[in-house]
C-alpha cells in the first residue's frame, strides 16, 4: 500500500511541470494578438519597417505608416510563409543563442522575456502550431 502511495506520488511530480506549462491554443493565440502582433501584424504578415520623419510628432505618425523622429523598433518579419516547423525551430533558437545587442534577434529575445513575465512560459510548438494553422499556408 505504501508503495503505491509512493509510486502515485512520483508519477504526479514528474507530469505536474508539464501541466504548468501547457497552454491551449485559445491561451497562445490570445498571446498572439495582444503581444506579438504589434510587431508581426494581425494575421502574421509582417509590419513593415518605418523610415523616420524628423520633426514628426508620435501622435501625427501614429498610424499613418510612418515614425516619428524618436526610435522606435516595431519591425517584425512575416510568420505566415514559415512551416510549424520552421517556426518551432526559430523560437527555438531564439532562445537558445546570443545575439549582439544591436541586431534584430537580440530585440526579440528581449521582447520575448518581457511576454513571459507577464504571460508565463510560452510553449514554442504550442505558438508554431497557433500561427501556422490559423495564418500558414495551409491555415483552416
């Protein structure tokens, strides 16, 4: 009898870990269009890289496709042509390599720690998934 408590007891801490992480797909998607679409657009087209307008003010450039005279970074590439693989691989390796402070990568990387502290863990085949079946391809 004990040795059944103990085995129960075992098998529950090593899934419980999982569990905490798993998301549902409703769960990623919302992570999707409140944090990463500002960047990679709504239906993960990309947004396009904006040239600055010196002696532009943030709320005239504001949604006229342009930025101000301030830096700002908003570029984020298209998602939709990359298999769920490729997406996979990519968060992947965004979380796993250094990037130099100055490029893109290391922006997302930044990007992607500020979402996780205030979303939790974000699964990367759970996101790869979300994006390639509701924006791919081959989405339904």
């Amino acid at each position: 009898m004990k040795k059944n408590g103990f085995l129960m007891i075992s098998l529950a801490s090593l899934i419980l870990p999982n569990v905490c992480v798993a998301q549902t797909t409703a769960e990623v998607g919302d992570v999707y269009s409140n944090r990463c679409a500002n960047c990679h657009g709504v239906k993960a087209g990309g947004v396009p890289k904006l040239t600055e307008k010196p002696g532009v003010s943030v709320q005239v450039a504001d949604g006229q496709g342009m930025a101000s005279e301030e830096k700002t970074n908003i570029y984020g590439p298209p998602l939709n042509n990359l298999s769920k693989e490729a997406l996979a691989a990519k968060l992947l390796d965004l979380r796993n390599k250094g990037f130099d402070s100055s490029s893109y990568h290391s922006v997302m990387v930044q990007n992607l720690k500020t979402i996780e502290k205030r979303e939790g863990k974000i699964s990367d085949e759970k996101m790869a998934e979300y994006i390639s079946n509701s924006f791919g391809v081959n989405a339904n």
